[in-house]
C-alpha cells in the first residue's frame, strides 16, 4: 500500500508540474513570442510531454521496465489521443 500511495502521489506531482509547464510555455509563447494561441498551445504540449514522460518514466512507473523507445511511443500514443 506504501507504494501505490507513493506512485500516485508521484503522478499528482507530476501531472501537475506537466500541467503549469503547459500552460506557462503557451502563455509566455504568446505574449513574449507573439505566436497565435493555437500554435502556442502546441508548443506547451510538446514541452510539456516531455516533462511529463521524464518524470513519470524515472520515477512514478519506474517498477515497469520499459526500455525507453517502447515507453516513449506508448506515452506518446496516450498522450497524442489526448491532445
């Protein structure tokens, strides 16, 4: 039980932590760059994916062993779905 609670507390950081990366690259894209929204948006959600997968790849689903390629490609493929 300790280490599901430590996953999910590990999955709320870090979802949440993806979350303000998004969010704060689409608005500084914006006003800073002077990107149109809508790309800008893109470009939080790539940056994002990133902190996403590196935090969630070495700590909350560390236990699974993926090799990184095959652990990238599902993240990516969740996470492309959602997008």
């Amino acid at each position: 039980m300790k280490k599901l609670r430590s996953q999910l507390l590990w999955f709320l950081f870090i979802g949440s932590t993806a979350a303000a990366t998004h969010w704060l690259v689409a608005v500084a894209a914006v006003e800073l760059a002077g990107l149109r929204a809508s790309l800008a948006n893109v470009a939080g959600w790539v940056i994002a994916f990133f902190v996403s997968f590196s935090g969630h790849y070495t700590l909350t689903f560390r236990h699974q062993h993926k090799t990184l390629l095959t652990a990238i490609w599902r993240f990516w493929c969740v996470s492309a779905a959602g997008f």
